[in-house]
C-alpha cells in the first residue's frame, strides 16, 4: 500500500521508467512476502484480508491514473470497479447474513489478477519507451475485460450458491 501515492505522482509527473520499477518493486515484494507467510507459517486472518486489499488498492490507483491520463480505456476502469465493489459487496453480506467470510481467491481469480497486473505493467514497459509491440496493449485489455466479467459471473454463482447451502442447512436445523 505504501508504493501507491509514490507510483500515482510518478505516473501523474510522467516518470514513466520510475513509475514502472515501483510497480515492479511492490508486486516482486507481494510475491516475496506471499511466499515467506506460505514457507513459515506466518499467515493470519488480517493478512489474508489485507494483502488483497492492498492489491486491489494498488490496481484500481494504477488503472485510475493510467485511465486519466489516457493509457487505458475508462470503460476497462468501471468494469475492474464494478467487478471488485461486486465482490467486495457480495463478501460483506455473505458474511453479515450466512456465515464467516473466509478470503478464498479462486483460480480464476488468480489468473485475472495476473493479467490485470500483467496490462499494467505492460502500459508502463511502453510508457517507459521499453521496447514492445503497441499491438500487445489491446490484446491484453480484451483478455482483462473477459477474465473481469467471467470472474465477476463466477463470484456471483459462487456466492449465490454458498448463501444458498447455508440458508438450507439453517432450514434443515430449525434455525430458520
């Protein structure tokens, strides 16, 4: 979380090739600190709430600032938005109302994150003047519009599905 304001400003000040080591910089430590939780046991319920949560805060401030400054299309920002506040949302009740929520990204899920990271640093490789080819940026925003919008079915067929057990089973108890 602490990489985002720097990585805003850089963006914004048009530092594209520091902008892109302090993307790169924050998602290798994601992974490396991902990978010490997983190796030692070091895993909590805060972390396996907050480290989502700080992704999701640095992808919707990259996809924000790449969209103002027109890298990315803003349509690509709302459904990114609108998929994350369906999730978000759709956790939130499921925990008020059925039962604990546990932070359980799906495979699915994964794979959209890694493209989403993917796009970005890709418009930041190019932004930098790295050599790539400009034809990999719309490619790469079709798979992240698709992957959003399956993944956003996904969730909602997931959650609809376990709200649905736990009502039942609470049926079934006579808890109503």
């Amino acid at each position: 979380m602490l990489a985002v304001p720097p990585l805003v400003w850089l963006l914004v000040a048009g530092h594209y090739d520091w902008a892109l080591i302090v993307a790169v910089a924050a998602g290798l430590t994601d992974l490396l600190d991902g990978w010490l939780a997983r190796r030692f046991g070091w895993q909590t319920r805060f972390g396996s709430l907050a480290d989502p949560a700080a992704d999701k805060i640095m992808m919707v401030a990259s996809y924000a600032t790449l969209a103002a400054l027109d890298y990315l299309p803003w349509w690509l920002f709302g459904l990114v938005i609108l998929r994350d506040l369906v999730i978000v949302i759709g956790g939130w009740v499921y925990h008020l109302r059925f039962a604990r929520l546990e932070a359980q990204p799906t495979r699915l899920s994964k794979i959209n994150t890694v493209f989403q990271i993917v796009l970005m640093w890709y418009v930041l490789i190019l932004l930098a003047g790295l050599p790539l080819p400009a034809a990999g940026k719309p490619v790469l925003i079709g798979v992240v519009a698709v992957l959003g919008v399956l993944t956003l079915v996904h969730y909602t067929w997931l959650w609809s599905h376990r709200a649905a057990a736990v009502s039942r089973a609470r049926r079934a108890d006579g808890g109503g």
